[in-house]
C-alpha cells in the first residue's frame, strides 16, 4: 500500500525532453555514477558506459563507486561473487583509462553515511514512488530466479538516490532506461528540501523578500513561481531566476529563499540532480542480443587473444547464408553490428559489397572486427598489467579515492542532521 503524500508537499513534476536538452554540463560539475561488482566487466560495459566515464573526467568532477551495496539487492545469497569481483572491477576502470589523479574511485560500503542518508530518507519517502519505478517489476520478471521479494530491492532507487544526494552531484550520467532513477532522487531532494528546509515563517519571509521586488518584477516572479509548480515549465523556472539574478535589492539570504519558493521547497539542503544521458551502445552481444553476462554472449574487457578470436569466429551470422556461394543480408548478421563500432567506412563498404554478393565468406567478414577488438584491448591489458602485478596499488586508490569521499559526505550529513534537528 502505498504512503500518502503529504498535504503541504508539492507536486513534484517531472522534468520534460526540453529540460534535459537545455541544462548543459559546465567544466567543474560534480557528476557520479557507479556499477556493481558482480562479475568481470565486458565491452558492453565499455562502450555503454567505461568510455564516457573516462571522457566526463577530462572537464569534471567525477565521484566513480563501487556499488557493492547494490548488488547484494539481487546477489545477497552469492556474496563470493561480490567480494571477488570488487578489486578486479576496479582494475578494469583503471584499465579502461580512468586515471584516480582526475576522478574519485571509492567503495560505497565503506561509507556508512550512504546508509545514514538512505535510512532518513526512506522515513519521508512514499511506497508508491518506489513501487512505480519501471525497473522495478521488470527486474523482477527478468530474475525469476531469484527471490527479489525484500525490502532491499524495493529500496534499491532511494538508495541510489542517497548516493547522488551525500555528494551533491550535479549530473548523473545514465541511459534512457535508467532516467526514471534520477527523476526519483530529484522527488527525494525536492521533498526533504520542502520538510526540512523551511523556517517555520518560511512562507512570510519569502512574502517579504518579493515584496523587495520592483511591482512589476514582483508580479511576474510570482506568475513564473505558478506556473513553474502547476506545469514544471523549465522557461518559467528560468524567468524566476533570471529576475532574482537581475535585482540589485536582495540580500544573499533573499536570494536563497526566493530560489526556494519559486521551486515549491525551502533551502536547498540536498541538490537536485540532472539527467546526462548517454548514448545507447551499439555493441549488441556476439548473438546479437543485449550483452550480458546472463545471456553467455560476451567478451571481456581483458579476454585473452585466443578466446577473443574463437568467440568471434564461432558468431552466428545471416542465416540465409547456408554455403559460401549464397548471397547475405548485413543487416540480419550480428557481426555487422560489431563492424559499425570496431570498422572503418571502406572496410565496411567492402563487408556489403562481398556479403550480398557472396565475394567474402563471413570468416573474412569477421577478421576485421577480432583485428579491431585486440586493437582495442592492447592500451586496457599494458594500463592493467602494472595492477595486476601490484594488487596493493588498487587497494590503495580505493583507499585514498574512499577518504576523498568521506569528507564531501560528512559535510552533507552534519547539514541533513541540523535540517533534522538530529544535532543534538
């Protein structure tokens, strides 16, 4: 059943396409994200994620997390799996490019503030909001054969949520799939915002410093602040802040409190994060499915050369070609989709020449694409090599990216506690 809201709580809308298209990135921005550790990385992994990870860190501030946590939500009764693969996930980063001199790499159960923030969250946030997250029942019809029936996989979102929120992240890169998580970590910020952040003369004090507004700046704010609230108009949100920016009449403390009252909360204790979507990848698995390791259709990121080439040469392709001589359709060949990552503009020009005309047989088609793939793995397996070799190096960029962490999310908690009144 699920929580009622709230009366004073205001509608939480949801943020339109034109959001997400107009708010951009700005170098300095604090971005997070994490992945769980619940067996080795692929090139799935890689192109849907690793690679922009490694770009976002060149301009900002990234925060990376092992989200092992997370994975005890579906994994909690394989927990050799999770310890295993912590260190070696790491690794992968590492070898993938993420460089821990640019970026922050730390260990979520190594801070228990994470679970202090998902615990006071979890005590203002509604069932209905988790119980409609779309992952949700689609997980669970995905993983019959786990028993996700647990309070920790129902929870699962707000604790992403109180990820993001203990380090004030700005962005959250993720695909079309998961913006549904953010859009709830933004309803998270903005509800504990509205309890938590408001002197109980919050709504005359905001009355007041609209009234140090000219008369027709005030009017207008107060027309941008209803219909901000009643539609979610990203244009109305802009014209409130363009006009506290514009007036010279507002202290630091007006500017802050009218910042809340056009946004329906009180201060901003915890920040509302934005989408960054992430292109799709186009690496499907060598069936042409979804690459997954559930699925048996992968490549590792640090596979060895000869696996790489039997799995490739062992790839289905266009059924209709049954001997050489018959004719292909690229199109219908999953190894096509690899040549659209891994080949240039003349090689596969070539591969569409030689299919549907029967010029190549497909184990030539495919020696461009294991060409491309150890390509591709030689700069991740030399940057691996030095981590493997010295465990204690992984260990010790976690341990030091961990403390880094620590201090951002120690100072969000000792503001979520005073905003409590759990200070005492």
């Amino acid at each position: 059943m699920s929580a009622p809201t709230t009366p004073h709580t205001p509608s939480a809308p949801a943020p339109s396409e034109q959001a997400r298209q107009t708010a951009q990135p700005q170098p300095g921005d604090r971005v997070l994200s994490g992945m769980r550790p619940t067996g080795a990385l692929h090139l799935g992994h890689y192109h849907g994620a690793l690679k922009n990870w490694v770009r976002l860190q060149a301009d900002m501030s990234c925060y990376y997390f092992v989200a092992d946590w997370h994975a005890l939500t579906t994994h909690y009764e394989s927990r050799e799996v999770i310890e295993k693969s912590v260190y070696e996930m790491v690794i992968d980063w590492l070898a993938a490019g993420l460089d821990p001199e640019r970026c922050t790499i730390f260990l979520q159960s190594r801070l228990p503030e994470h679970a202090e923030l998902f615990t006071l969250l979890a005590m203002g946030t509604p069932l209905g909001w988790l119980e409609r997250v779309p992952t949700y029942k689609d997980q669970q019809e995905k993983l019959r054969d786990r028993d996700l029936s647990t309070y920790g996989f129902l929870g699962y979102p707000l604790l992403q949520a109180a990820d993001i929120l203990i380090y004030r992240a700005k962005w959250v890169p993720v695909g079309e799939d998961q913006a549904s998580h953010v859009e709830l970590t933004r309803e998270a910020a903005r509800r504990f915002n509205h309890l938590y952040g408001r002197a109980p003369d919050f709504e005359q004090q905001a009355l007041a410093s609209v009234k140090k507004l000219s008369k027709s700046d005030a009017r207008a704010f107060e027309a941008a602040r209803v219909a901000y609230q009643q539609s979610g108009s990203v244009e109305a949100l802009g014209q409130g802040q363009a006009l506290i920016a514009a007036s010279g009449a507002l202290s630091a403390a007006d500017r802050e409190r009218l910042e809340g009252w056009l946004r329906g909360t009180g201060k901003a204790i915890l920040t509302e994060p934005q989408v960054l979507l992430t292109e799709a990848s186009k690496l499907p698995g060598l069936d042409g499915a979804k690459m997954s390791k559930s699925y048996g259709n992968t490549i590792a990121l640090r596979e060895d050369k000869a696996s790489v080439e039997q799995k490739i040469r062992r790839m289905p392709t266009d059924p209709a070609r049954v001997k050489r001589t018959d004719p292909g359709n690229p199109e219908k060949c999953p190894v096509w989709q690899f040549h659209q990552v891994y080949s240039d503009a003349p090689t596969r020009d070539w591969v569409v020449r030689g299919c549907t005309t029967a010029g190549i047989g497909c184990l030539e088609c495919k020696q461009p694409v294991i060409d491309g793939i150890l390509r591709e793995q030689q700069p991740m397996l030399a940057r691996a090599e030095p981590y493997i070799s010295q465990p204690q190096r992984v260990r010790d960029i976690v341990d030091a990216g961990t403390e880094r962490a620590r201090i951002t999310a120690r100072e969000t908690m000792r503001d979520v506690r005073e905003a409590m009144g759990l200070n005492y």
